[in-house]
C-alpha cells in the first residue's frame, strides 16, 4: 500500500489521483488487520500534505465518513485510534464544509448519548477527539457556520 502510495504524488493527472481515493476506503472498510487500517490511514495523512487536490472531491466525503466510523471503532489500540483520527483531521481541512458540519453534529449527538444510564466512556472520549480534530486541524471550517450555524449552536 505504501509503495503505491508513493507513485500518486508523480502523477500528474488528478484523474488517477482520485482513483485512489476508493482503494483507500476499501482498505479502511475491509481490513481485517490493524496493521492495514493504520497504513491506509498514513497514506491518507501524507497524500494530504503532497496532493490535496485529490482529496476536493464529492469521492473524499466518503472517506471521511469511513474514517470517522472507524475513530468509533476502532478497538485496536489507542495508538490506532490515533492515527484514524489524525487522518479524519487531514481530511476535513480539505473536504466540504457540509459534510464536516454534519459528521460534527453526529459527534455531538453520540457524546450526549454517552451519558447517563447509556454510559459509554469509549464512545465519549471518540467523539471528542473528532471533534478536536476538526478544531485543531480544520480550524478553517469554522468561519463557514452553515444553514443551522452548527458550531455555536450545537457544538
């Protein structure tokens, strides 16, 4: 994966660079492995950094809707969940405001889910870090509120 990986920043045509975008998600959806997960999640987080364009399309909302499932759950290791939510970051500094509003609100809706005689302390801390991924990474996404102004009303 990390071979391949390494071919798409020579490519110039963003036609083959976007064709990645799907084997990615494959890799995220389908892995049975820790070890794939996390490498498809570092191919996402360097792809960010060398080719951002790639990532500026309607295909890369899905992608961060995968890697935002598996911030949820992922139970391999903290250091996995890691890396998933660092890429969902990446990700949500180039992807639509739309799309970053509403998986904030999911968030926000899990986190308050998490309380009380539903207690769920993995699902609360997992709802922070995306949330704090976006603030850290995506900080951008906020000077776009939306419709229903998400992030002061909800968030």
């Amino acid at each position: 994966l990390r071979k391949c990986i390494g071919l798409v920043p020579k490519s110039r045509s963003l036609k083959y660079q976007e064709a990645v975008v799907p084997a990615i998600e494959n890799a995220i959806r389908k892995a049975a492995g820790i070890t794939t997960r996390t490498a498809a999640a570092e191919c996402v987080i360097s792809l960010c950094h060398t080719c951002p364009q790639m990532f500026q399309t309607s295909s890369s909302n899905s992608l961060l809707k995968c890697f935002f499932e598996a911030v949820f759950q992922e139970r391999g290791g903290k250091a996995a969940q890691d890396k998933m939510n660092s890429a969902f970051g990446s990700l949500s500094s180039l992807c639509a405001g739309n799309s970053v509003r509403q998986l904030a609100s999911v968030a926000c809706d899990r986190y308050k889910k998490a309380h009380g005689n539903n207690d769920d302390p993995a699902t609360r801390q997992a709802s922070a870090m995306v949330l704090r991924s976006i603030a850290v990474k995506a900080s951008q996404q906020f000077a776009e509120p939306g419709i229903s102004d998400i992030w002061c009303r909800v968030v």
